[in-house]
C-alpha cells in the first residue's frame, strides 16, 4: 500500500472496501477487511467473552472483591483529571488525543487510528490514521455515529506500521483485543472513552434541529454529568439545558439504533485506560486499567492536573424510575412521566441532590443495563444468552430482573 501525498495529507484515510451487511452492527470495520468472517468472534453483539479478554488485556477478569470493578471493569486506579490548560476544539480537555500526540512524539507508535470530523459535516466521524503528533488536534472533539475504524488496521499494517495506538469507542475495541493476537502487531496502545446512546449522523442532525432554530451554528454539545446538556455555538455563546427539559418526545423511538440501546460495555473495560467524564464531577474521569495504561498517563507528566474522584447521592431512585419508565416506553424513548410545570424545578433540583460522581456513573451504568436487557426482550429475545455477559445481569439483579432459564448466560 503507497501513501499518497504523505506530506501533504496531515490525516488520511486510505480508501476502504463495503461492508457486509449484519444485523446489530455497528460497522466497527471488520467486515470490510480481508477477511470478514471474522465478526463471528470477535464481536460485541455475538458472543462476546469478557472474562477472556480482560484476562488477556490485563492479567485479570474484574474482582467482583472489589465493589467498583463490577461497574466499571478492571482498573489499577481512577482518577479526575484535566489537562492544563485545556485543549482548543477538545471535548473535554483534550486528554484523549494528547495521549495520542505524544505516543506520535516520542516514537512510542508509528501511527494512531482515531476520528477526525468528515471534511462536509463537523458532526460525521472519519476513521484517519495519524502519523504526526501535531495532527491530533484534528481528531479533537466528539463526533455523533459510528464509523468503520478497524478497516484502517490492514492498510496501516500494509504501510509498514507494527506499533500502533487505537483510539476507539467499546463496540470497536471489543473487535480490536478480540483479534489483536492475530494482527502481528509489535506493540499495541488502546485508549477508549466511553460511550452510550450514540446514534447516526442523520438522526444526531434531527435532534440538532429541535435544540436551535440555526442547528448549523451547533458547534459543541454534551451530556454532562451535572444533568445538562451543554451546547457552545460558531458565535462564541454558550446554553446548557437541563436534562429534564429536552425535547426527548418529540423523537421518534427508534431513535438510538438497537445496537447502542443494548452493548454491554459503557465503560470500555478492554482499553489499557478509559477516558471519560462521567465520574469526574465536571472534570475527566480517567480509569487506569493495566500498566501500559499507567505508561500512558505518564506520558503527559505534569500537563495533567489530578485529584481523588468523589462519590455523593443514592442511585437507587433514579434508576428504579428508570426501570419503570423504560418499561412503560415499550421499545422507545423512557421520557420520564412527570407535569411540566414540575420539570424546570425537578431540573434544578437534580444536580444537587441526585447521585453526583461515581455515584453517577454507577447509575448510568445500571441505567444502561436495565436498558439493554428490556430492549433485547422485546426485540430480539434470542440474542439473551450469548450476548449478555454476567456482570450485566449482576448490575440489573438489585432492581429485580433476573435471566429465565433461557437468557441465562
Ligand atoms: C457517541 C459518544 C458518546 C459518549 N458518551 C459518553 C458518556 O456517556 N460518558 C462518558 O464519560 N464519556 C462519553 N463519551 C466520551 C466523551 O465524550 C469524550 O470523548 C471523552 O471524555 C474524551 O474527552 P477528551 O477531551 O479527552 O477528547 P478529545 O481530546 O477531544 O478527543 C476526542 C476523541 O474521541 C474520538 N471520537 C470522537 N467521536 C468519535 C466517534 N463517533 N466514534 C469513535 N471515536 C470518536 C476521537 O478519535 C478523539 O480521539 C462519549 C463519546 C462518544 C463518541
Ligand atoms: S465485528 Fe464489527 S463489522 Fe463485524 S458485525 Fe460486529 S460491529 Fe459489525
Ligand atoms: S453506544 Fe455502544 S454500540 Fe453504540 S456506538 Fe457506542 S459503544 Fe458502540
């Protein structure tokens, strides 16, 4: 494989071959490489493994000992951190794709494989392989959809590259350490973030529409952990909006494919550090999962800024009325059932008294599972057994749903 205009492409993507339609698929990119029969092991929504491949990524499945990894997977250490000072045009502060540009800058990888922003749609994600740390920066920020990061790993090979950092969301790192043995790889480094109620391109632009009479200007958006969604316009301005006050309703109910109302691993427990928000109380979150992990924190020595994460509140309400009202939305939306001359105050209520930090994240994490058990229920009940892991079951048993003899895993 020749590259053209090395010099002159700052980020590339080499030209990518179909897909082979799948049901439940997120297009992760494995279908589109030399070999596509391999997305019968080595993914998420198959027969996933999780035991086996915590194992292998980190010399352990998650302890269950240890009430936290339950949650979130294996880790050696969580933190809050934020990079100082923050990243222009990163989600966050940019921690993510620092990590990157200095695995690019030390010579620690030949490449990086990462999304930058489709060059006609800010919001669009592009699979790019980045061999120059300065061009990280176009990786910055969070794209809506998915997009088939994996079928980069061939051409990279193909260019000579033997060690190389993944930047990917769960549905693809799954596929990455399910196959990472047979890459011939020197050297890996995966650096996840989490995901969830992701959702394509088209639709992201739909809900857009609904939040701003000029969704072109929308130039930001986050669902933060103080239960607000915040949005930053091409002007400069600023709007945060409280959960509660969302136009959830006015989408349709198929709105977040199924894939992504029912994967099992928020947290990306595979990846060698987890990049997030949601336990971080307004900073990063960053979950530290093994050593190379702890080698990649390293790498930004003091431009990071830590401290311990917090925990405060009680998840049991919230999620219980998140059982209920997914239960109620049969197969849509789970648009909380409350007046709204109650909402703006429940709304502001919220952040102060709902659970905040790891409380937090704790929740979504239950939230999600009791999400991906009703959706497969109702539409896809054969899918029980072998996709969901365990761990999910172990998170949604306190609210009482319990596998039948045919779910059980
Ligand atoms: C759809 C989606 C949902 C998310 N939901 C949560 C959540 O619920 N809780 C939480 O804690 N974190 C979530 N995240 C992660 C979070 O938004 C931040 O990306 C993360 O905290 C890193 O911030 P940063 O400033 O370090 O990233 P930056 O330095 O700005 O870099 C962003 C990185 O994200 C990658 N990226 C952007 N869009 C995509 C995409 N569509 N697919 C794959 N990779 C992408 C880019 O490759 C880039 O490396 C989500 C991310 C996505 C893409
Ligand atoms: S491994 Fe990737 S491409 Fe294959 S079916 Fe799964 S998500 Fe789709
Ligand atoms: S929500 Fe899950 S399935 Fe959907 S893109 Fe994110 S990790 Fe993949």
């Amino acid at each position: 494989m020749t590259r053209p205009h090395a010099q002159t492409i700052p980020v590339w993507t080499p030209p990518l071959g179909d897909a082979v339609p799948r049901s439940l698929c997120t297009d992760c990119g494995i279908s589109r490489t030399a070999d596509p029969k391999r997305c019968g092991h080595a993914c998420q929504f198959i027969k996933p493994d999780y035991p086996a491949l915590e194992t292998r990524a980190h010399g352990r499945p998650r302890d269950p000992g240890r009430e936290d990894e339950a949650f979130f997977g294996p880790y050696q250490r969580m933190l809050r951190a934020a990079l100082v000072p923050p990243a222009a045009g990163a989600q966050w502060t940019g921690i993510t794709t620092r990590i990157g540009a200095r695995l690019l800058e030390t010579g620690a990888v030949d490449a990086v494989l990462a999304m930058a922003a489709d060059p006609n749609d800010r919001w669009r994600p592009r699979p790019v392989l980045v061999t120059r740390a300065a061009d990280m920066a176009q990786c910055r920020g969070m794209r809506m959809g998915t997009a088939p990061l994996l079928a980069l790993l061939e051409p990279a090979i193909a260019l000579g590259y033997r060690r190389l950092a993944v930047i990917g969301i769960p549905c693809q790192i799954y596929a990455l350490r399910a196959l990472e043995a047979e890459l011939g790889l020197e050297r890996l480094y995966v650096i996840g973030t989490p995901c969830s109620d992701n959702t394509t391109t088209e639709r992201f632009h739909e809900f857009l529409a609904l939040l701003s009479d000029n969704p072109a200007s929308i130039t930001y958006l986050e669902f933060r952990a103080d239960y607000h969604v915040e949005l930053r316009f091409a002007d400069g301005s600023h709007r945060r909006i409280p959960f509660l006050l969302l136009p959830l309703s006015k989408l349709p109910g198929d709105f977040f494919p199924l894939t992504c109302r029912t994967c099992v691993d928020y947290t990306n427990s595979l990846a060698d550090i987890t990049v997030g928000y949601m336990g971080g109380e307004g900073e990063q979150w960053l979950l530290v999962r093994n050593a190379r992990g702890e080698e990649l924190l390293g790498l930004l020595g003091n431009e990071l800024r830590t401290a311990a994460p917090g925990s405060a509140g009680k998840r049991r309400g919230p999620v219980m009325g998140f059982l209920k009202n997914t239960e109620r939305a049969a197969g849509g939306l789970p648009v909380r059932g409350m007046p709204n001359f109650l909402r703006p105050l429940v709304g502001w209520l919220m952040p102060k008294v709902g659970p905040r930090g790891l409380e937090f994240a704790r929740a979504r994490l239950e939230m999600k599972a009791v999400e991906t058990i009703l959706h497969l229920r109702r539409q896809e009940p054969r899918r029980l057994r072998h996709m969901v892991p365990a761990h999910v079951w172990a998170l949604v048993a306190p609210y009482g749903l319990t596998p039948n003899e045919d779910e059980k895993p």
